[in-house]
C-alpha cells in the first residue's frame, strides 16, 4: 500500500464525518447564498495555491500549485457567471477576511505540508462537499449549477486530488516527512469541520460547497 493510500484510509473516519454532515440536509437556503460560499472557497484556494508557487522550489509541485490556482480561478468564473445569472451583483463581491481554516494554510512552509493540506486533504473535502451540494440543488430544480459542478468543477478537483498523492508518494519518503503529512491532514480536518459546524450555523443548512 502506498503512502497516500495509508494516509486516505487513516483519515477516512474524520473526512466522512465532515461529508455525512451534509448528506440529506433540510433546509431552503437561497442559491445564491450557497453559492456565495462556493465564491470565496474558489477565491481562497486559488489564492493559497498561487501564494505557494515562488516559495516551493521542486518544479512539479511548482506547476502543480500553479494549475490549482488557475483551475480553482476558473470555477470562481464559472460560480460568478451562475451568480450572475441568478441577479446577484458579483462585481459589488468582497472575499471575507480568511477564515481559521486559510489562515492555518497560510503558515504552512514545508512541501510536504503543503500538499499534504493543499492538493489531498482541501481537495478531498471540497470533493466530497460539493456531492452533497450537487444532490442539494438537484432536489431544489437547480439543474445549471447541477451541470456545471459534474461536468466542469469535480472532475477537476479529483485530478488534483490524483496529483496530491502522486506528490505525497513521491516527497512523503522519510518517517518524518510522513508525520509531517499526517499531523497537517489531521490538523486540516480538524479546523474545517469547526468552521463548516459554524458556517452550518449562520447559513442554516450543512450541504453547502467547498472547504
């Protein structure tokens, strides 16, 4: 088993309990609010991404982080363009200020740590999230969005995911490296199911998108 196999199934259990949280959820949350939250996760994940690019010095995760950044800049369009759509003033937005979650990101300095948290826990999350979301706004007749995030947003997020565990496998090669890796993914995890618990709050619904 590989590495990125060993950590997938030792973070199973924590990552499932963020994603049941939003499966078969209540509610009637305006679109355009859930989606608002799917705008600044797109913003924020790019913005880490691209933030990591200059500092990391193997070119393949170089590139790596670079393409996340463009693709997670993408969806911010394609998200923006729906909001638009629904009469939502996507040139009046304002990203919040980051939440606990980005600001964690943020300090992490090792390559390991990065894509440990970047491209396999964030990604894995996001994925599973956006699921719940899918089947949401399909309950609720919202087949655009529906068509945008299965033909356009998770088939990208599962590439990074595949590019994150192809990083971790190749960098995570030491003991330590993999502790690194392991206490990032637990410790992302962790945070992001406090803020979602407290977005959750606010929004009055759990199956909204993104980390």
């Amino acid at each position: 088993m590989s590495f990125s196999d060993e950590l997938a199934a030792r973070s199973q259990d924590r990552l499932a309990a963020i994603i049941d949280a939003g499966k078969g959820a209540a509610g009637d949350a305006d679109a355009k609010a859930l989606l608002q939250v799917a705008l600044v996760n797109e913003i924020s994940v790019s913005e880490l991404a691209a933030s990591w690019v200059a500092s990391t010095p193997e070119i393949d995760v170089k590139l790596a982080f670079a393409r996340q950044a463009g693709d997670e800049a993408g969806h911010f369009q394609l998200v923006a363009e729906r909001l638009r759509a629904l009469g939502f003033d996507v040139d009046g937005f304002v990203p919040p200020a980051a939440n606990p979650l980005f600001q964690h990101l943020a300090t992490l300095g090792s390559t390991v740590e990065r894509v440990a948290a970047g491209l396999f826990a964030l990604e894995s999350i996001a994925y599973g999230v956006n699921e719940n979301f899918i089947a949401y706004c399909r309950a609720h007749g919202d087949d655009e969005t529906v068509r945008l995030y299965e033909t356009i947003i998770q088939p990208e997020e599962r590439e990074h995911q595949a590019i994150g565990r192809a990083l971790l496998d190749k960098y995570a090669t030491t003991a330590d490296a993999r502790e690194r890796a392991s206490a990032t993914v637990d410790r992302v995890l962790e945070i992001a199911a406090t803020t979602r618990a407290a977005a959750a709050g606010r929004l009055g619904v759990t199956c909204f998108p993104g980390c």
